[in-house]
C-alpha cells in the first residue's frame, strides 16, 4: 500500500511539472491564433439543470476594431425571470495588473422568456490585444428555483484591419 501511496505522489508531481498549454493558459482560457475570427463556448444539457437547456458566449473579431459579442440562455421551459451579465475582457500582459481586465459590462434582466440573449458589436475599444467573453447566465421559476451557469470564450485577437 505505501509503494502505491509514493508512486501516486511522484506520478502526481511529474504531472505538475509538465508545460501547460501553449501562450496564456490562465483560467483554462486558450489565446487563439491571430488569424481565428472567432471563438465559442457552449455548455448544452447543463448538468442537474431541469431549466436550463444550453448557455454559450460567442466573440469574434469583426475587423476594424469592431467586437461581436454574444450571450446567450435557452431554456426547457418558460420561465418568469433570468438574467445575462456579459463581460468583454482584454488580456493585459505589461504593468502591475496582468490577466484579464473587464472592459465593458452589459446587463440584461428578462420575464415570461424562453431565450435570454445578448447580442451586440462594440466599438471604441483598442485592438492588437487578445479579448474574450464571459457570461453568467442565471434564471429563477418555481418548480426549480434559482439556477446559474457560466460560459467563457477563448481569447481572440482583435485587428484593426
């Protein structure tokens, strides 16, 4: 039982060791390469939820420093209130505050709804930085209570051209 012990603990400090994913890994966000256009991430089926059907946020790159930004809740059922708080996030990587900084803040509250979705273009923010979406997506009914989820894209680089 010991020699199983000590092989589980050097496995699991070899595993440590090992390089992460390529470029800036933090929060399991990738950045993609600078020619991708766009980025998702969807959570279908949402685990134990009898509510929610499938969350996703969406970025892409609409050129000219332009940013779609996309949030989005579908539900089984309609339900009496849910709400999306959007965050557009650019990636520092000089100076004190390196990660992700939130840039623009877009709350949304719904009723009586079957889809909660945010859906905008974002102008005026600097490009030649890596940006993503993070979304939190929470919805109440009376047969379920109070559920939340959250979605985050990966970071795509956004162009002037």
């Amino acid at each position: 039982m010991k020699k199983f012990f000590w092989k589980i603990i050097i496995l699991s400090v070899v595993l440590m060791s090992l390089p992460g994913k390529a470029a800036y890994a933090a929060d399991d966000i990738v950045l993609l390469p600078e020619n991708t256009r766009m980025s998702r991430m969807i959570i279908a089926g949402a685990q134990r939820s009898s509510t929610i059907a499938l969350v996703f946020s969406d970025i892409t790159n609409e050129g000219y420093g332009a940013i779609g930004v996309r949030g989005e809740t579908d539900l089984f059922h309609e339900v009496p209130w849910a709400k999306l708080t959007l965050e557009l996030q650019r990636r520092e990587t000089e100076g004190i505050t390196t990660g992700w900084i939130t840039e623009v803040e877009i709350e949304e509250e719904f009723e009586d709804v079957y889809i909660a979705e945010i859906n905008e273009v974002i102008y005026g923010q600097p490009s030649g930085y890596y940006y993503r979406v993070k979304t939190f997506h929470e919805v109440k009914s009376e047969e379920n209570g109070h559920e939340k989820k959250t979605t985050v894209t990966n970071g795509v680089m956004i162009t002037n051209p």
